[in-house]
C-alpha cells in the first residue's frame, strides 16, 4: 500500500494533466476497507476530477478462462460490486489479468456488466488502428490495443527514452497509444513507483502534442470502432515460460493451459480448485431450499471467497509472471481450497468414503480419501505415491514441487559459464564486500582476470548479475546452478525406490540418485479401494517391475496396501516385496516421502531422528537433524517433523530399523527483486537391504501420524 497505491495517489492529486485506469484487486479491497479506509474518499475525488478511472477484474485475478463461468462471473461481479458501492457507478472496464485473449471473454464481460477491456497489439493483427470492437454470441466488447514497447519503456522510467519513443510514434501513425503495466515496479529497475514522475512529467510538459485520455473518453471520441478477432493465448512474453525448452518456434499467442501442461503441480492444485468449485456450486443449490436460508447463504459466501482465493492466476504460472515457486503461496491456496471444501462437506453432509475418478484430467483415474481429519489422494498411474495430504486449517503436508529448469536459466547458463567479464550493457561483478545480501550465504563466483584459470574462485570473491528485459540489473543468488534443477519425477509421497550403490545426499539433492528399478513413476494396478465395517479406508495397489542387480534383471512385485482409520489424523502404509524369480535378489528398498507445508524454517520447525540404540535404557536416542543441511542416519525407527507454530508433530515410524537420507530442497524463482531461494520442504528416503530368494517376500511397514497439543491422534 505504502510503496504502490499511497504514492500514484498522491502524484496523481499535484498533476491536472494526469489521466490513468487503475485496477483495485480483492487484497487492496481488503486493505481499503480495513486500515486504509482514508484513502477512499481520496481516490474518489481523483475519479471525479477524471484523473483516474477504476476498472474491475476478477477479485483474486483468476484467469478467466480456466475458471468454471459461474466464478468467472461472481469474481467480476464481486470487484464490480464494490467499485460501484464505494466508488464509481459507472465502471464498464475489465482488466485481465493474464492479459491473454479467450473468445468467451464477450459473455463473461457482459454478464457481469463490463463493457471494455485491454489487450496486446500483438494479439490483435490485421487491426485498423485505434480501439476495436470484439463481438462473440451477440455480445460485443470493445477492446484497447496495449504496445508492449511502451510499457517496457514506462517501467524503465527515463523520460528521454519515453518521449522519443511517443514521438516516433506520432510521426509514424499519429492516433491512439496506450500500455498496461504493473503499479509497482521490480525493485531492480529503481523505486517501487519510480516510472510515475517520468510519466506524468511527460504529460504536462508536452501537452501540445501529447494529451492522456482515459478508457471511456478513448471509446467516446477517439478513434476505432472497427471488428476484429484477436488470436487467442496468452502474449508471448507470458506464455513463454509454459513452452518446452527445446520449441524451435515461438508462437504469436499461447494457451493459457499450457501452464498445466508443464507442471504437474500447478495442475494439480488447478484440479483440485475445479472439485471445490462444484462442491461449492451443489452448496449454493441446496442453500436456495435451506430450512434457515440466510445462514445456509452465507456459509455459501464464505465458502466462495475461500474459493475464489485459490484461483489466482499467479498460482499456477512460474516466475517471473507467477509464485507457483512459492511454497507460501501454494500453501494459502490449500488453505483456502481446504476451508471451502470443509464447509461444502458439512453443508451437503457428504459421507466419508474413498472414491475412484480422474482428478487431474490425465485420462487415468485417482483414489481420493476423505475423512474427518484429512483428505488424500493417491495416485496408481504416478508410482502409486500419495500427491496430497490436506489437514483442515493446516494445509497440504505434500505442498512439494518438481523443479524444473526455467526459460530464463540461459541468461545464467551464458553469461555464469564465461572465463571472464565481458563488456556489455547490463553485466556488473563488485566486490563482495560492497553488497549487502540477507539471507544467504556464499556468492556466486566470476573471476575479473583474462589469463586467469576458467575454474570458479573460492565462495565470497564476488557477486554476478545479469540483465533484465528492461536493463536493470539482477543479482543472482549463491550457489545458483545448484538450484537450477530439472526432477526427473514428481516430488510425492510414498514412492518406492531401488537404489543404486552410489547413492549420496548430493545426487538426491540434483534429482540424479541412481536408481535400479522401473517402479518410480510406473503404472500401478489398483486392486481394491474401499471402506471396511469398521470404517477404516483401505486403497491396495500392485505392481509387476523390474530390478537391475549385479546378476541380471530381476523381476520384483511391490504390493502395498494404505490403510486410513476413521478417528485419527495418519495413515500407515504396509509394503509387500516378491521376488517372481527363482534366483535369489540382492539389491535395496526405498520409500521417498516429500514432506513440505509453507517453506517456513525457523526455530518452531525441526527434524528430530530416532535411532535405535541397544546401549541407550530406552533402547533409541534422539537426533536433530538442521533444516539446512542433509544428513545420512543409519538405523532410524522414528523421525519427527515439528510444526510447533501449527500445533503439529508429523510422525513417520518403521518397526525395521532403516537407512535415512534427509536431503532440504531448494529451489531459485525470479522475484520482484531479483533471484531469490524457495524452500520446497525436505526428501527423506528409508532404505533397507532386501535379499530375497526364490519366489520369497517381505514386508516393510511405514505408518504417518499428526499429533495436535502434545497428544498423538494415532
């Protein structure tokens, strides 16, 4: 608030000739009407004077167009609500977030009452110049062409550069020129607002040629009118990140879905935010019958509003256009998708039962388990490993991540690799000593001397940045290549392994362990997912695989059977390993579980280990393991993760003493200000040795329990 909205205020009411839109999402309307509510008549009096005009959006920045309508519309109609409430009745322009084009746009715009929007020139070819008119099921939009070149020039913020880029284009094609560009700028490119004063400078100074209008005065007077059809996607800066790294071609537009696609992370939780959708749908139908129908209506609102929380488009898009690297805004959006779903259940009395459908849209059907204190999801097709474990009003305990290497690593990848500096616009190495960087330790290293040896100087020599799209500057993190890391394989829970001799933290660390099996990410069979007399939810899965031992090729049956008891918050899980050979099977066994919630490390989180010790008089003794640091454990029983600031201790028992590897996973996002670290959670990986004879099986059981105020659930 302070470093975006206060200050275009406060520019704005010293500058007459000023005239900008401005979109005030759900968390400014939160602020607004909390402790900033004297803001509100000031933003009115800029409205009325026609410096500013308020366009709407959806309330949370849902993409439009991969939300179910009925919340495409409500979250429009919500900011639209608002605006005119608090205001200006006469809002009637739309801001889309992903700024990307949807032919059903049209519909949406008009149900809720909007009646222009903005969108890339790019998107728009073929167009005559000035606004255009969009026009989908006998509903017509009108749209303003954005230049790309002059937002990039804007957030820059040299008046020089802005001014002879306007004037070119008034000597070229005098009309209409307009730019969509975040309110808060990168903080690498200079003050939060720093493009303001250039701008509205401009404006006063070279009024004889240059006159700001708003969006409703462009559609009144200015020229346009004429029919176009934009392509549909997203603009190609956006949609980039989406794109596999070996596309030879960049397209003109891309499909927003694109970003599911390529993560499977951001598609689950997308999956997971269309099931709450529908649950809240039945929710507000039954409410419209509800013996107490005002209290049944605002469950109903509340609900929505957890909902609508979960379906931000920055959710499911990477850096630099997203937080999906965010453990901590992954995590608000399982909170939010929780609490809904929570409340839809107890509104619609749904019964506690596992059930077999496709979640995440892969064509191959999902077992997801609900009880009274948490929801599961396990799935056959992914190495029959879990991928959610939700906790009312905790959050999802498998918030993991699989990292991949972004499009922007090839800056990094060029410019880390050279010997030497080299001269160029952009590219800066100082002493370390002059920077100061929270946070982290170590630097990455370039060394300054031609004739010196390509090998990397020792850790805090020096500090490297690399240029942005608008040529500022960015300051890479230490230790930057070894966060740039492409999984193999999701990050889930409950995974079998079989892994090679070489295996170390490291290799775990680079997504590179050895591994002799084909059963991690391999098909399962489900056999059997039911409720038993006793209440208890069982899911029992099999697969036939293959293991490569000094020997030969072995071929190995893992069975494995969830169990989920109806009074308790855990879930054990028992492990049948067969050899279907004759020959005897050397090798080792494996469980993976990826443990995350927020990414939060601080003194009221931890790792404690318990190892058996025949020589300690309660037979273990205990061991605690730094959040920032990988260990090796032989012997473990038992390991702790605490949630102290939760109220929880997760709990993951074996009764076979086993080998712990707990390895941190980190991985790098392009933030606001410059590269930062994300912490994805932590891998721990059991492993036992597993000598088998002919046709011979043995068992491994595992068993997850939470345990609330002290007292175990389980």
């Amino acid at each position: 608030m302070e470093q975006g909205l206060l200050p275009l205020i406060e520019r704005l009411e010293g500058a007459s000739a000023a005239r900008l839109a401005l979109h005030i999402g759900g968390t400014i309307v939160d602020h607004l009407e909390g402790e900033a509510r004297e803001l509100i008549p000031r933003i009115q009096a800029l409205v009325a004077s026609e410096r500013l005009e308020l366009v709407a959006g959806p309330f949370y920045g849902a993409p439009l167009c991969s939300v179910p309508e009925q919340d495409a519309v409500s979250q429009l109609q919500l900011n639209v609500d608002w605006i005119r409430a608090r205001i200006d009745a006469r809002v009637r322009g739309c801001w889309l977030p992903t700024q990307g084009w949807d032919p059903v746009l049209p519909r949406l715009l008009a149900r809720a009452g909007l009646g222009y929007t903005m969108l890339d020139k790019r998107l728009l070819p073929w167009t005559e110049p000035g606004w255009v008119a969009v026009e989908r099921d006998g509903h017509t939009v009108g749209v303003l062409p954005t230049d790309h070149a002059l937002a990039e020039a804007l957030m820059a913020g040299d008046k020089l550069d802005l001014r002879r880029l306007l004037r070119s284009r008034m000597d070229s094609s005098p009309g209409l020129i307009c730019a969509t560009i975040p309110l808060v700028r990168p903080s690498h490119q200079g003050s939060p607002t720093g493009w303001l004063g250039p701008a509205l400078d401009l404006m006063r100074d070279e009024a004889s040629w240059l006159r700001a209008m708003l969006p409703t005065m462009v559609l009144a007077t200015g020229p346009g009118g004429h029919r176009a059809a934009p392509i549909s996607g997203l603009r190609p800066e956006v949609g980039a990140e989406s794109l596999p790294k070996d596309a030879a071609d960049q397209p003109t537009a891309i499909p927003w879905s694109r970003f599911l696609v390529r993560s499977d992370d951001a598609n689950r939780l997308h999956k997971r935010m269309l099931r709450v959708s529908r649950q809240v749908q039945r929710m507000r139908a039954a409410s419209r019958n509800a013996r107490r129908r005002h209290l049944a209506e605002r469950q109903v609102q509340e609900a929505s509003l957890d909902l609508y929380q979960g379906q931000s488009a920055a959710l499911f898009m990477p850096s630099p256009r997203g937080d999906l690297e965010r453990s901590d805004v992954r995590h608000t959006a399982w909170v939010a998708l929780a609490r809904a779903e929570e409340r839809a259940r107890a509104e619609l009395g749904v019964p506690a039962s596992p059930h077999t459908v496709d979640m995440d849209g892969d064509g191959v059907p999902e077992v997801y388990v609900s009880t009274p204190a948490l929801d599961a999801l396990v799935r056959p097709a992914q190495g029959g490993a879990m991928a959610e474990l939700s906790l009312p009003g905790v959050g999802n305990l498998l918030n993991s991540l699989q990292r991949q290497r972004p499009t922007w690593d090839e800056i990094v990848d060029r410019e880390a690799r050279l010997p030497q500096l080299v001269s160029g616009p952009g590219l800066v190495a100082v002493e370390a000593d002059e920077v100061e960087i929270e946070d982290i330790t170590g630097v990455f290293v370039r060394t300054l001397d031609e004739n010196a040896d390509t090998q990397a100087l020792r850790p805090h020599d020096e500090i490297t940045e690399v240029p942005d799209a608008c040529g500022g500057q960015i300051t890479i993190p230490p230790d930057l290549d070894d966060l740039l890391v492409d999984d193999t394989d999701a990050r889930l829970a409950f995974q079998e392994r079989f892994p090679g001799p070489e295996l170390h933290t490291d290799n775990i660390a680079r997504a590179q362990a050895p591994e002799l099996g084909d059963f991690v990410g391999g098909r399962y069979q489900l056999v059997r997912a039911e409720s038993s007399v006793d209440g208890e939810q069982v899911v029992i899965l099999t697969r036939d695989g293959q293991v490569r031992t000094l020997d030969g090729i072995r071929m190995v049956r893992i069975t494995k059977r969830f169990a989920f008891p109806p009074d308790a918050t855990g879930v054990g899980v028992h492990y049948d390993v067969i050899n279907r050979y004759s020959d005897p099977v050397h090798t080792r066994f494996g469980v993976e579980i990826n443990l995350n919630l927020d990414g939060q490390r601080g003194e009221s989180r931890g790792i404690e280990v318990r190892v058996a010790d025949p020589t300690d008089p309660d037979g273990v003794r205990t061991r605690t393991v730094a959040l920032e640091a990988a260990a090796t454990i032989d012997d473990v029983v038992e390991v702790c993760w605490r949630l102290d600031d939760h109220g929880r201790r997760v709990w993951l028992t074996t009764p076979t003493a086993a080998k712990l590897y707990v390895v941190p996973v980190d991985s790098v996002y392009w933030a606001q200000h410059g590269f930062m670290r994300a912490s994805q959670g932590h891998c721990l990986l059991f492993v036992w040795e597993l000598e088998l004879w002919g046709d011979e099986r043995k068992r491994f059981d595992l068993s997850l329990r939470v345990e609330t105020r002290g007292s175990s659930l389980l």
